[in-house]
C-alpha cells in the first residue's frame, strides 16, 4: 500500500513538471524578443566580470579580491536574486534564438542550462549559509562560481547573436 502510494506521487511529480515545462515553453512563444529583454534587471556586469575572472583566469595576484569586496561587488545579498532572473532571462533569449537557428540556439541552449545549474547551487549555498547565520568559509568561492557561471552564460548568449542574428546583439549587450 505504501509502494502503491509513492508510485502514485512520483507520477504525480512527473505529470507536474511537465505540465510547468510544457506551459513555460507555450507562454515562450508568445512573448517578444522586446518583452524578453525588457525583463532584464540592471547589473554592473563590470564589477562581476572582475569576480569572474579572477576565478576563471588566474593571475599572480589572484587572491587580490577579498570576500567582503567580492560580495560588496556581487551587490550583495540584492545581487543574488537578481542573477537569478537574469540568468532565467538569457535562457530564454538563447531559446528564442531557436527560432531562426534551431541547431546552434538548442546546443547552447542546454551548455547555459548546464551554467545556470551551477549558478542556482551557488546562490543556494550562499542562502542557506546566510539562512544559517553561519559564516561559512566557502562562500567567497561560491561567490566565485556564481559570477562565472553568470559570465560564462552572458558570453555564450552574446556569441550566439552574434552568429545567429547579429542586428539584435547591440541591443542585446547594452541591455546585459
């Protein structure tokens, strides 16, 4: 009886995902290229990229950047709910690149989903060290895979216009 119940709420759990998966991708096709980028928040991309390339292209110098700078450039506990909707949204402009270059816009649709999973567990860890009060000695090199996936997803999206639809990119970078 207890089986039965626990098959019955795994398919449940299925069935929910893909009715959310199937109701994203249907309220994805109605928007514009315009909505999708006016849901981009203000970030000061220079600040995070310095984070970011610390992480990903190591110097001499590269413990230079404290933790307490990194979260201030960061933005803070601010900074990190808006990387998270960011990155949402640079999703869903990768995918909506699908529909002038399927092939290339799905490849690089799925290596950014693969970055944004590694930003949410970032953020997460972040959280739930904040959550917990507890001053976790991990969080600066959280604070380091956040910024570079974010960097990593931007870069990608931009290279993507770029090959796919290169009148939208100034708009695009100046919105990033």
């Amino acid at each position: 009886m207890i089986g039965l119940a626990a098959v019955a709420l795994l398919l449940l759990g299925i069935v929910a995902l893909q009715v959310r998966f199937f109701l994203r991708r249907r309220a994805q096709q109605k928007t514009t290229w315009n909505a999708l980028v006016a849901r981009l928040e203000p970030l000061n991309f220079a600040d995070l990229e310095r984070i970011a390339k610390a992480y990903l292209e190591p110097r001499a110098n590269q413990l230079e950047l404290q933790p307490q700078a990194m979260w201030r450039l960061l933005g803070g506990a601010d900074g990190l709910p808006r990387l998270r909707r960011n990155a949402e949204v640079m999703l869903d402009l990768a995918v909506y690149v699908q529909r002038w270059n399927f092939e290339d816009a799905t490849i690089v649709a799925e290596i950014m989903r693969r970055d944004a999973a590694r930003l949410q567990k970032a953020i997460n860890q972040i959280e739930m060290a904040m959550l917990l009060r507890r001053q976790s000695l991990r969080i600066p090199f959280y604070i380091h895979e956040a910024s570079a996936a974010y960097y990593l997803m931007r870069q990608r999206l931009l290279a993507l216009y770029e090959t796919s639809h290169a009148g939208l990119l100034p708009r695009l970078t100046q919105a990033l």
